[in-house]
C-alpha cells in the first residue's frame, strides 16, 4: 500500500447519492490509498461515516466510507472520501470505472455523434483508458 491517497474524481454529470450513516463505520484507521472525490450539495463533517451509490448502476452497488474532507466549492461541496477496507475500496473502484464507461459513452455521442452500446463502450473504454485508473494495488 503506498502512503500517498490517491483520489478518483467522481464524473459531475452523473448523479451520485450519499447519506450520512448515524452509525460509525469500523475502523482500522488506515486507508486503502485509493479514495473518491465528488460533490455534495450538503456539508458533511469530516470524519463522518457515509454511504454513496449512483442511481444508474443496476444492480445497486453501495459503498460505505470516511469522510476525509469536505471543501466549500461555492454551489455544493467537494468531499473527499477514503475506503478503510480492501472491499470497500475494490467495489468504489468498479463502481467508478462503470460511471467513467457511462460517461465516455455519452461523450462520444455529444463530440462525435456516436451511439455506442454499454458493451462497446465498455470495450473501448478499457481499452482506452483501463490502464490509466488509479488502483493502488486493489
């Protein structure tokens, strides 16, 4: 595990839902390396536990994290969130990677007027991109 976190940014376009969980997560106060960035149109104190997931994604994948930070961005907050397990920072993982193949579909039909399916997106993306994401040993 590096000692440096590492952030994937979550897409703006793509609606995201995070509830603040009343509960404390368990914890082994360290983080995996890897964690997310996205906006919130409310404050969340940091250290505050927090479950996230993206209205798109079917099956429903949820991920429950840390608040690392949580930055005034004007309309909303940018929150830095960190994942304290290996499986929580696996499915945030996978769950980025489908929101930045959903995302690169729907800018190839905005820039070049392709329609692509999910499959071929998928493909092009990981063939594109895959080697690029972030994954801190995960």
């Amino acid at each position: 595990m590096s000692s440096l976190q590492v952030y994937i940014r979550h897409p703006e376009e793509i609606p995201i839902e995070l509830e603040q969980l009343s509960r404390p997560l368990p914890t082994s106060h360290s983080t995996q390396g890897l964690g997310l960035i996205c906006h919130s149109h409310n404050m969340i104190i940091e250290g505050s536990a927090v479950e996230l997931r993206v209205p798109f994604v079917e099956p429903s994948i949820t991920v429950s994290g840390i608040v690392n930070w949580c930055r005034n961005t004007g309309p909303g907050f940018e929150l830095g969130i960190d994942f304290d397990n290996p499986d929580a920072t696996m499915r945030m993982r996978m769950l980025e990677q489908l929101c930045q193949i959903h995302q690169y579909r729907l800018d190839m039909r905005e820039e070049q007027g392709r329609t692509l399916s999910p499959d071929d997106a998928a493909m092009e993306w990981i063939q594109r991109y895959a080697a690029l994401f972030p994954n801190d040993g995960v």
